[in-house]
C-alpha cells in the first residue's frame, strides 16, 4: 500500500520541478540547469502485457544545456526487486521519449539511500552489457534547515529537508522554522502554502516527528489552510465547547448550594462528551444532589 509519506517525497517535484536542480546542487556531481519549461508525463510505463509498471512521478524538463526526462521514486526500504523495474524505467523512457532519463531516489532514512546508491549491473559475470546507476538523495545529502531565512528563501527545499530528516531527535528545529515560513508564505500565496503544508502532513506522517508538527499547527490553526490544521481547528472548537459546558454546570451546582466532592467534579471535568453534559446540566436545575446529577 502507497503511504501518504511516500505520496509527498515525489510529488513535491511534480509541484517545484526546479527543486531538482536545486537539491541535485547539494550532491558532488555537474550542475543541473534552472527549468526553462517542464512537462508531467503519464506515469504509466505498462506494455501490452500483465505486467504493470508505474514511475512515481515523471517530468519531462528543458533547460539551457537541453532536455531530459526526470523519473523521481520514493523508496521507504531496501528491495532489490526495485534495481530491474527502475531499469525498465530508464530504458522505456528513453525508447518513448527519445531523451536522456535520469531517475531520482528519494530516501527518508540513510540505510536506504546507501542502498539505493550503489550501481547495480545486469549480465552474466563475464559480459555486464546494461549498468543503473541512480541519483540518490537521502538525510546526509539534505542537510537540516533550521534558519528561517533559509527556510523562507527556499519553502519546497525546507519541506524536504524536514521530510529527510523526520526520524531525527532535532527534527523540531526544522519544523519550527518551516512552520513560521509557511505561516509567511501563507500571506503572500495561501494557495501554494496549503499544497506544501499538505506535503509536510504526508511526509511526517507515522513518524515521531508527527505529533511535534501537529501540535506546532494546533498553536496557529488560524493560518494554516490544510485538512489537518481545518481538522485541528474542529477539535479546538469542540474542546471549548466542552470547557463552556463543564464550566457552566459547575457554577450551576454552585449557585444552587448542591455540594460537589473531589470526586464528582472530576467525572464532570473528565467528560468530553457534550450530549452527557447537556444531560446533566438539565437535571441539575432541579436536582438536589449531584448523585441524582450524574445517575
């Protein structure tokens, strides 16, 4: 099953094409160029036959030095069963398109991207006629963006660098500085904000680094457009309502003189449910103790 976190690795490329360029600038190898123009391409690669094979995403780009075809996959974990299907990628792509392919690995944990890394030759021993060799971009490669300068500069690379490096103890650096560059960005374009505070969701997503995001986005709800921060928002709202109901049933039971034990006023606080303290806000105008209040 395709996770959302696997969703977001490549299909943040699909919405910053020149991302590549600028992430392939932090690997030792020739400069990419900016896009001049980019391409989405059918992801399906299927012949006329049972085997279906689909790229995660692929993007035709031209550049000043020419054009070629970027294939990007997110790979969650070591499967030597990937090294002959992305194979298949790379030679398909260059029969239909008539362009020199490149595929692009996207790892979240280094044990993975190391071995996505190594080239991997096909043949018998004496002959190896076809050899792949991927680019590969894992949390050593990204390093942590924790300046809000450089995560403002650069939103789409800061939420990457915070997908990466998701698994990491310090990862609530970076999500803090991500979280007021979007909270900038969702001044200027509310709409590309959402879509990469979306990606963030995807890409934490089962991770430790989840919650600590979840809770930076339940602090300022208000300039956040996701399904997560409208989902945030809804729970905040119901909490308060939940407040204003415990509240306004004690102050009832005060008001009436109806003594309330250490123990009733906990079941009462505990309560989130609204329709049960509606319940008990009605019978406690005539009650006479809290025992017939919450029977």
């Amino acid at each position: 099953m395709v996770s959302s976190s696997h969703e977001a690795m490549h299909r943040i490329f699909r919405q910053e094409p020149g991302l590549f360029a600028r992430v392939a600038r932090k690997l030792d190898i020739p400069a990419f160029g900016t896009p001049i123009s980019v391409t989405e391409l059918p992801t399906d690669l299927t012949e006329n036959h049972p085997v279906e094979r689909r790229v995660d995403t692929l993007l035709q780009i031209e550049e000043a030095g020419g054009s070629y075809v970027l294939a990007v996959e997110a790979q969650g974990k070591p499967n030597d069963s990937k090294h002959a299907t992305w194979a298949y990628y790379m030679t398909f792509a260059q029969e239909k398109y008539k362009l020199p392919p490149l595929l692009l690995v996207i790892c979240k944990n280094q044990r993975t991207a190391d071995w996505a890394a190594r080239p991997v030759k096909f043949g018998p021993p004496q002959w190896q006629g076809l050899a792949l060799r991927p680019l590969v971009i894992g949390p050593r490669d990204i390093p942590a963006v924790e300046s809000l300068d450089e995560a403002t500069r650069d939103v789409p690379m800061a939420v990457l660098s915070a997908i990466l490096h998701s698994e990491e103890r310090s990862v609530d650096g970076t999500l803090k500085v991500l979280a007021a560059a979007l909270k900038a960005m969702e001044a200027r374009d509310p709409d590309r904000a959402g879509l990469f505070e979306e990606f963030t969701n995807q890409g934490l997503d089962k991770t430790k680094a989840f919650e600590i995001w979840r809770q930076l986005l339940a602090t300022e709800t208000s300039f956040f457009t996701s399904s997560l921060s409208q989902e945030l928002r809804a729970e905040g709202e119901a909490r308060g309502e939940i407040r204003r109901a415990t509240t306004n049933l004690l102050e009832l039971l005060e008001g009436r003189g109806i003594p309330v034990s250490d123990a009733d006023r906990e079941q009462i606080t505990s309560c989130d449910d609204l329709d049960t303290l509606g319940r008990w806000f009605r019978r406690a105008i005539t009650a006479t103790s809290t025992t017939e209040v919450l029977a």
